[in-house]
C-alpha cells in the first residue's frame, strides 16, 4: 500500500490525527467493511492522509488518536522484513496488472507484538488524467491462520506417509501456486514416471473423460464452496498406454484464507475398475432390453421418476409418449420372430435418430415402445415429432430379402397437465394409443379432450397453411417507427396477417409456430422478403430515399439458408436496394443456439450494410458479447418492460440501464409495445431512439400507412405537447458550428419553438432585453469577449427566475460549481450528445435543476 519512499505532500491540515474515520457516515462501502468485521481504512494518496476505523485500532490494541492519520504512521508499523513485499503489490495495482491490492503482512501492536495482518485494497478515485488519488479497503487478523501453517507444515510428512501406506496415490493441491505433487504410486497406476508427468493440476484434468468431467469439476467445487466435508468423485483417466482407468479420488481442503477461499488440497486416487467393470454389466442386464440395447421398462420407470421431479422443479412440462407397431404380428407370422427381432432392432434406431440426445426411447416389450420426452416449455407441442415419427415408422423395413410395410399407433400425455404420477401418466398414454389404434392406426391421439381439439386445431391450420400461400390469403401489414426526438418516421416493420376465408383473420401466435414446425415458415418468409422490398422501392422512391422496412426471421431460415442468386443479398442488389434499407430482426433463443450456419448468415448481412435487430431484448438468455460480436445494430425492449413503465419504477430503471448499455456499445434502442402518453414520454426521458406500438398506429396495410404519413403535422402530433410551444429558447456559444447544431437539435423539441442565438456574452444579453419571449437560457463556459460565468451573473440580474443551462465542453467539477454558484440551473457537457442536452433543457423548464453525471460519480 505504500510506494516505494515515503512521501513528502504536506497535509492539508496542520494537525494530522485530528482527521478521523467517521464511523456514523451511512457510505455503502463503509458500511460494508465495517459490517464483516475487518478494519477499515481510507488513503487520500495526494495527500497522505491515511485514516483507519475504531475496529482497526482496536485490532492492534490502539485508543482513539494513537495512530496518526497518515500514511508515513502506517509505515512505521509494519515489520521491516514486509516492506518489499507491500511495495510490490501497491505497484502491481497501480500498473493495472492486479484488479486489487492484496498482501499478507506483520503489524507492531501496541504491546510491542507483532500480529499478520491481510490487507486488501482498491483504486476508488482517479484524477483527469487517470492517476490513482484515492484508495479505500480492510485489515483482516490472518494470526490463527499462520499459527496453523506453521503446525500444518511439521505434520505433513507423517499424513503422507500414512496415505501412501494404503496403496493409494496421493496428490497434493497448492491451490494459490497452481502448483500439484503426485506421488511416485500415483505415477505408477498411469503408467507415467516423475519425469512425464508434469506437477500441474492441469496434467490429470486435461487427462479427464469428457463425459466425466463437468461432474467431477462440480463436486470439487461444491467442496472448496464448503457444501460438502469432503471432495469425492469417480470419474475415468486416460493413461500413458491410451486405455481409460476408472479412479476413486477423495480429497480435502486442509487451508483456506481468511475470506473461506481455498488455498491447499490433499487427496488419493483409488483403482476401482474391476468393480466398475463388474457393475457395467449388472446394470446392463438388469436395465437395458437385450435385443435393441434400449432402456428397459425399469429404467424407464427410474427416469421418469426422476425427470419428473426435476421438470417440477424448473416449472417444465415432460410428455410420454406409448407407441405400438401395426401389422407386427402379421411379420412374426408370417416371416418368423427372427425377422421380427430384425424389424425391432432398425425400428428402435429410428426412433432415436427422431429425438435428442437427452430424451428417452425405451421398449416395453413385444412391439411396444415409450419415449420419453423432457423439458418442454409452456404450451410447446410435439406435433412436429408425431409427425416425423409416423412418416419413419411407416418407411418401408429391409428384412433379409423382403421389404416390410408397418405403421404406429401413438399415444401422448404431458406432465404437469394431465397428471403428475407415474401410473397416472402411463394409463393416460396407454389409453390414448388405443384411441389412436381405434381412429384407424398410423396416427397419434392425445389424452384429454382439450388437448385432442387443440391437436385437431393445429392440424387443421397446418393443412390450410399449404394452400394459403398458392391462393393469396398472406397480407403484410405495417407498422410505423417513431423517431422519439422529432416525431418523424422513416422506418416500419412489416408484419405477417393471414386472411383465413372462412375464419377470418388468424392470430400469428397461432399459425406461425406451426409453420415454423412444418418448415412451411421458409417459403412463407422467402415470400415476406419479396413483397417488402418491392414496397421499399415504392417508399424510398415517394416517401423518403432512406426509408427503412423491418422484416422477421425464423430459425427455420438459418437452418435451410438461399444459395446463389437466391440469397437476400443477391437479391437486393438486383433490385438496387442498398443493404442499409432492410433490417432483419432476430429473436435472442436464435443465438442461444448458434452455429456456423446462423454466425456465416449475420455475417453476411453485416458485410453486405444489411442491419440486424435483436427482438424481444430482455426476455431471453443470450450472451451479451453477441451484441458486439455479431455487430448487432438495433435492441428491440420488449413490450412487457415497455407495458409496465411508471415514472419510479423498476420497469422505468430496467429501459434506462438498456438504451445506456445499447448506446455505449453503439447500438440504437426501438420500444415495442408503447400504448400510452406516459410510456412514451418516459421512454423519451431514458433515451430511446425509436418506438412503436397502439399509441402512434396499429399495423396497416401500406395504403393506410402512406395516407396517414402524409398527414399534416402528423410528426407534431406523436411528440410531447408541452409549454415550449410558441416559446423562444437562447442559445449563447461562440463556436458557430457547435451553436448551429445545438439550434437545430433545440427545433426538434416541438414544432414551433423558435431558437435565438448569439456568438458571445454581450449579445446573448442584448437579444435577452428584447425579446421577453425568451423561457430559457443556454450557455457556454469559454468564450472570449464575455465568459460564461459573468454572462450567468447578469442574466440573474435581468431575469432572477429565467432557467439557464450550462452546456460546456468542460467536465471539470470545479467548472460545475462555479456555474451553480453563479446561478445556473443546470450543467450539460458537450460530450453527452445533442439528445441530452434536449433531456436537460426539458428539466430546467420544469423547475429541477440538471447535474451531470460525472457530478453524481464525484465526492463533493
């Protein structure tokens, strides 16, 4: 903590140990170091003021003013021997090479003992010019623990003689060093000598079977976070001859620091293969089917027990599905059961090429097979899998010389929907199969009433989904985006309707999700992009040259992607579209589930000026490095934050940290879902770029959408309606350039407002006496014929109640309060950006006064 001499800054007060740790002050950091029990301590490094708390005088036996409030008195009682060491720390976090400053060190206590003191510490406050002048942090006692070492240390040759006396490998973790040592019998049972085998912890990890792995990984952790007395883990480990051993290990962490956090391990390894050996086939005979491998139906039973209770837990659903083959017995019959038993073996490898890898296919018996379907989400169906299920059942079966033809017959029942045993679900299926079988075979039922009429729906919508195309019945609708800072729209996003014949307009959230199972989503959205670029032409060549059209994506679409001529890109070429006047909106489960097909596609785009929008921000559980690595352009929040907004609420603070993020990594930020005045004014107050929603126009189609554009002041009416109408706002800066943006981004407040500017002090006063107009006032620091504080001042003997604003390029504090001592009602730096300034104008004119943010981050 101390640099490498002493200082020679002079105290800002003469009598040092008068400045005091201020124990009652309600700081969140102190209030936190205090409250685990550690000393506290506070450096001011230009001044050399050092003040410690009451607990971390106490620590050493110290009264109140005893130890001077400086960092030279600090110095003084340390041991001589750990001087090095501190300063060595203090200039690895300085260099920026450690995130904190941490070192074990001794203290002289009052009673002339020494004590071993952790101490840990961080940069809090820096400078303009990025040098460290404030560091805060705590004294831990770390004595007892040293004692330990100490005691540890003498006894470590007896425990590991004792352990290897068992015949067992042992190893021996330096957690903090990275630093393991294996025994020469741990050595032997891989095959390795001491000279092989590096003393690394990565050496046996890295040996570790990937399928053991990430549980082996788990337990050890599970310890070092002291949820267990004891580590134990079997897992595989490859050995020098390339063969796989099962191992028993079992270990302990025997040191910890003073915050709980491992420091030392010690541990065996145990050959257990013979015994692993010998329960893989115990198991394989009494939970698998002999003839196809698969589960058998108590294995089943196990799972579903157990995936039951996990799916209750995580608030999912899981389905059982009872399928029987038609026609088998006329095979048996007629072939003979060895043709059967063949029939068996290529039906249960289709059936879990149809399923994931964590879903369950297991035979019953006979020609009945269960499959067992786990974490579903809310209201996701399966008719996507029956489907395919039925079409690989019913494929023709090879059986030595002949071509055999059967079908299935499937029953389905969910968990939590229509039971939640076992038995329960098991009848449900089975009578559902039977239903199925009755209905006529090669087809699948479900349980219940409802969920049979719901299957029906989907089928039905399904059917009528391939026809609906070829005949017209598609519509895109469209829906304006809202510039929140003008009112003006240049973008819209196009919206898929279908206009059923008989039963009207069908709800997207029923039909797309069927298309998108069927696949039928590609060619409906191949036939999206089409229209909407034929209507971007028709716009950007009426309405405005850089009109903007939004279309959706599925997933379906990365999986197949265009080829050619046929991709987007070569298409908007063809129609001389700059890539710039489509944006694609994803969704964020897409890039949960990223590939090379989806990551070539965005890339694509992105090289091509398409711009890409991420949908539903907020609601998913994507990475957020995907925003900057795949150059996302746009973030959609979600109409469920937008539909919650209050001026204090969680919703209105959860927008805010959004549009700051997005604008920080150069993104631009769209509201969906905005329905009321309130939810658009707020969502102007956090910064939001665009909006759209009930409030400004429902989806229309492109006619309407073109008639209402070319309304009147139809701009004027999507904005704010406050008092600056009919008002003159005063704009005083000497930089023409910069006053002429800050005039032209003052315009777009409201139509009507009328914005006066003047090159200095002098004339911004002299336009101030003629025109009583003036409601507010914008003001720069530096200028050269009258600065901005004398301006202010004079202003205030003008006009005492007149707002005005500071807008300066300086982010000095010291600039901030002379401004407010002069009698300005708020200070906006220049590196904001235009839209803040138009937020803090909007302040000032209601009575509150605006402080920038590097004064909200700033001690006063």
């Amino acid at each position: 903590m101390t640099p490498p001499k002493p200082f020679t800054v002079a105290l800002e007060t003469d009598s040092p140990a008068e400045v005091q740790f201020d124990e009652g002050d309600a700081s969140l950091w102190k209030l936190a170091l205090e409250g685990s029990g550690a000393g506290a301590w506070d450096w001011n490094i230009e001044t050399g003021v050092q003040i410690h708390s009451k607990r971390w005088q106490e620590m050493l036996g110290y009264q109140h003013d005893e130890v001077g409030a400086t960092n030279s008195s600090f110095v003084e009682l340390v041991h001589p021997e750990d001087l090095n060491r501190i300063r060595l720390a203090y200039e690895a976090h300085m260099a920026g090479t450690t995130p904190t400053y941490a070192v074990e060190m001794r203290l002289r206590c009052k009673d002339g003992s020494w004590k071993w003191i952790l101490t840990s510490g961080m940069v809090v406050q820096r400078n303009a010019t990025g040098q460290a002048i404030r560091m805060i942090g705590t004294h831990v006692d770390i004595d007892s623990r040293k004692a330990t070492e100490v005691l540890l240390a003498r006894s470590e040759e007896r425990w590991k003689l004792a352990l290897e006396s068992t015949g067992d490998g042992v190893w021996d973790w330096h957690i903090a060093e990275g630093r393991e040592f294996f025994s020469k019998r741990l050595l032997d049972m891989y095959g390795f000598t001491e000279a092989e085998l590096e003393q690394n912890p990565d050496e046996l990890d890295q040996r570790t079977h990937p399928e053991d792995l990430a549980q082996m990984l788990n337990d050890r952790q599970a310890h070092f976070e002291q949820l267990t007395p004891t580590y134990s883990n079997e897992h595989r480990i490859l050995c020098k001859d390339g063969t796989w051993k099962w191992i028993l290990t079992r270990g302990m962490v025997v040191l910890r620091d003073a915050d709980g956090k491992p420091m030392r391990m010690v541990g065996t390894h145990t050959d257990i293969s013979a015994r692993k050996a010998a329960e893989s086939l115990v198991r394989q005979q009494a939970y698998f089917d002999p003839l196809t491998g698969l589960p058998n139906r108590r294995m089943l039973r196990d799972r579903v027990e157990q995936e039951i209770k996990r799916n209750r837990r995580d608030g999912k659903r899981l389905a059982i599905l009872f399928m029987d083959l038609d026609h088998f017995k006329e095979v048996n019959d007629t072939l003979g059961h060895d043709s059967g038993d063949v029939l068996l073996v290529e039906a249960a490898q289709r059936l879990r090429a149809c399923v994931r890898e964590h879903d369950t296919v297991a035979r019953m018996g006979g020609d009945e097979f269960t499959l067992l379907i786990s974490e579903l989400e809310a209201g996701q169906g399966l008719e996507h899998l029956l489907q395919k299920l039925l079409q690989n059942m019913s494929a023709a079966f090879v059986v030595g010389q002949e071509r055999v033809f059967v079908s299935a017959s499937i029953g389905v029942t969910f968990f939590p929907d229509d039971g939640s045993e076992v038995e329960t679900l098991y009848r449900n299926a089975d009578q559902a199969m039977y239903a199925a079988k009755n209905a006529g075979r090669n087809r699948f039922s479900y349980f219940t009433p409802a969920l049979q009429e719901a299957a029906l729906q989907r089928a039905r919508i399904s059917h009528d989904l391939h026809d609906a195309l070829d005949k017209g019945q598609f519509e895109l609708h469209y829906q304006p985006l809202v510039d929140l800072s003008s009112g003006q729209v240049r973008k819209a996003e196009a919206l898929l309707r279908w206009r059923h014949p008989v039963h009207g307009m069908i709800s997207p959230a029923e039909f797309i999700p069927v298309a998108e199972a069927s696949e039928l989503i590609i060619t409906i959205g191949e036939w999206v992009f089409t229209q909407a670029t034929r209507q971007l032409q028709d716009w950007r060549a009426r309405l405005h040259p850089h009109f903007q059209i939004s279309i959706n994506s599925s997933p379906a679409q990365f999986r197949r992607p265009c080829s050619g001529k046929n991709t987007w890109v070569s298409r908007l070429k063809e129609q001389d579209l700059p890539g710039m006047s489509l944006v694609v909106e994803i969704t964020e489960g897409m890039l949960l589930d990223m590939d090379t097909h989806v990551t070539r596609q965005l890339m694509e785009w992105r090289d091509a000026g398409i711009q890409v929008a991420l949908d539903d921000f907020g609601t998913g559980y994507s990475s957020l490095a995907y925003l900057q690595e795949l150059d996302i352009d746009f973030i959609k929040i979600d109409k469920s934050f937008v539909q919650g907004l209050t001026p204090q609420g969680t919703h209105f603070i959860l927008c805010k940290a959004m549009v700051v993020m997005a604008h920080a990594l150069g993104l631009r930020v769209v509201a969906e879902g905005v329905e009321t005045a309130l939810q658009r004014d707020l969502l102007l107050e956090a910064g939001c770029d665009f909006a759209q929603g009930y409030f400004f126009a429902r989806p229309m189609p492109a006619e309407q959408l073109e008639t209402l554009l070319s309304q009147p002041g139809i701009s004027g009416q999507w904005l704010p309606t406050t008092t600056l109408l009919g008002m003159q706002l005063l704009v005083i800066d000497d930089h023409p350039i910069v006053r002429q943006g800050m005039v032209a981004a003052l315009r777009q407040l409201q139509p009507g407002v009328e914005v006066l500017e003047a090159a200095d002090g002098a004339q911004g006063l002299e336009l101030l006496e003629q025109h009583p107009r003036i409601k507010a006032v914008l003001v720069d620091l530096e200028m050269k014929t009258l600065g901005g504080i004398p301006t202010i001042r004079q202003i205030r003997q003008l006009q005492p109640a007149i707002p005005v604003l500071v807008v300066a390029g300086s982010e000095d504090p010291d600039d901030y309060r002379a401004a407010m001592q002069a009698g300005a009602n708020g200070y906006c730096p220049k590196s904001t950006g235009l839209r803040t300034m138009r937020l803090a104008v909007r302040s000032v004119l209601d009575g509150q006064t605006y402080v920038p943010d590097f004064m909200s981050a700033s001690p006063e």
